[in-house]
C-alpha cells in the first residue's frame, strides 16, 4: 500500500526556542543580534543564571510590601503626624513610590536580559549591558579564540551548577566572558569543540 | 508643645514649595524612563528576542506614559 503520507525530516528538533527567562540554550532559535550576517547559525546562547537576580526581586518584594506594612498596621510616625500631609500628596507619593520601585526591577531585569554570550558559526558575540547608559558589543572569530577556560567554585554555584566561561583570543583582541553562566563546563566544552581544542577549569 | 501646633503644612508657602519639589521630582524621574525607554529601543536593535523585546518596549513605555499622567495629575490636584 502506498504512503499517503511522509512525515518529512523533522530538522529542527535540536532547536530550542528561546523566551524570556532563558538562560541556556543550544541552537536557538527566535534571537538575532546586530551585524548578524544572513547564513549565520547561532550555535549556543548564554546568559546569566536566573538565581542571579534573587537580590533585586527580594528588595522589590520589601519595596512592595513597605507601604502595605504601614497601611495594614496603620503605624502612625512622629514625623507624618506632625507634617500633617493633606491626602492628595499622600496618594502622589504613594503612585510616584511604587513606580520608582517598577522602574529599579525593570532597570535590573534588563540588565540582566542584555547581558549575553551568543557562539555562531563564525564568531563569539559578548554583549554587555550595565549601569542603564553603558553598553558594549564585543566580536571575536571563532579562528582566533585560543582557549576556552570556565570556573565554577562555592557552595551556590555548585548546587545550582553555574559559574564563568572565558573565550581567550590571539593578540590584542578583548578576551570576551560569559559570567555566572548555567552550566558552565558544557558551554565551555561547545566552543571548545567548535575550535577544536579542549575546554579546562582554570 | 502640642504637636498640631508644629505642623509645616499649615501655610500655604510651604504647600507651595512641597507642591514645586514634588513636581520637580516628577520631571526627573520623567527624564529617567525616557533614558529608559531609549536605551531599551536601542538594545533591542543590539540583540532581538521576538517576544520579549516587544514586550520590554512596551513596559518601558508604559512606565513613560505613567510617569507623565502623574505629573500632570500632579500639577492639577496639588
């Protein structure tokens, strides 16, 4: 009996499609960075370990909660009392507040979701973004990296299996790194294979 | 001294000058987002997600158009 139907070559089933929160991930697809040339495959795709962030999102949990506290318990300060703020103000204050604690989580969640290590078929790619107005694109061919060597050491990095790769290149090129990334010696272990070398713990 | 007699909103001066700082904090943390926002357009042109760029844009955004409805709201009720 003849097919009626072939299921062609599922091709893409390595692929991993990269959201939001993604931290690691092989043959990614949905991404693109500047100067990406058309036949360029992005191999690997790196970025800091979501754990990295529980400092900022526990602030903000007490940014959060700090007025609630006050209106819940209604604690009545010294000082409120005695300036006697009239309730127009008191609401301002309070939307102008909770806006500025938005603005410090989102500042630090873009922080953290502009910061990556992307590896291509030609090339690294090591995007930094920090302190808001600082950001800086660093390129490598993969046929200058000379070695690739990551870290991973403390109790926290172990239990939740991240640390720091470092892609070091020929001459005066800027050595790019991929810091507290997940899965470290695996991600090393890739670039390495792509340039044909052994990755190390330095 | 009884506290109510301390209180420093009691004169429209000082409600004036609290009025001013208040909206000049406004101004600056309009200024902020748009430093924001900008530098969110301009890192997406860097590294594009699909999903997730759009959806930073439009937080950013959002937290602009916020920022600027509370200033005016400001100027009109304080």
């Amino acid at each position: 009996m003849p097919d009626i139907f072939i299921r062609p070559n599922d091709t893409k089933k390595d692929e991993e499609h990269v959201n939001m929160f993604s931290t690691f991930c092989i043959n990614p697809i949905g991404i693109s960075f500047v100067e990406q040339e058309p036949d360029e495959k992005i191999l690997l795709f790196l970025r800091r370990h979501f754990v990295t962030n529980a400092p900022w999102i526990f602030i903000t949990f007490i940014l959060v909660l700090i007025p609630v506290f006050f209106f819940v318990f209604r604690l009545d300060l010294q000082l409120l009392q005695t300036l006697s703020l009239p309730g127009r103000f008191t609401v301002i204050f309070i939307i102008l507040y909770y806006l500025m604690v938005f603005s410090y989580a989102f500042v630090n969640f873009i922080t953290w979701f502009y910061n990556v290590l992307l590896v291509t078929e030609k090339r690294v790619v090591d995007i930094d973004y920090s302190d808001i107005v600082i950001h800086n694109i660093a390129f490598t061919k993969l046929t200058h990296v000379q070695e690739v060597n990551y870290t991973q050491a403390g109790f926290i990095r172990s239990f939740f299996n991240y640390g720091n790769v470092f892609v070091q290149t020929a001459g005066p090129e800027t050595n790019l790194e991929g810091l507290s990334v997940p899965q470290p010696r695996r991600a090393a272990q890739i670039i390495a294979n792509l340039i044909g070398r052994e990755a190390h713990a330095a | 001294m009884p506290l109510d007699s301390l209180s420093l909103l009691d004169s429209p001066e000082v409600i004036l000058f609290v009025k001013i700082t208040t909206l000049v904090i406004l101004a600056i943390y309009i200024i902020f987002t748009f430093v924001i926002l900008t530098q969110v357009k301009v890192m997406n042109r860097i590294f594009t997600e699909m999903f997730a760029s759009t959806v930073l844009f439009f937080l950013a955004l959002g937290n602009l158009i916020f920022a600027l409805s509370l200033f005016l709201i400001a100027l009109v009720i304080l």
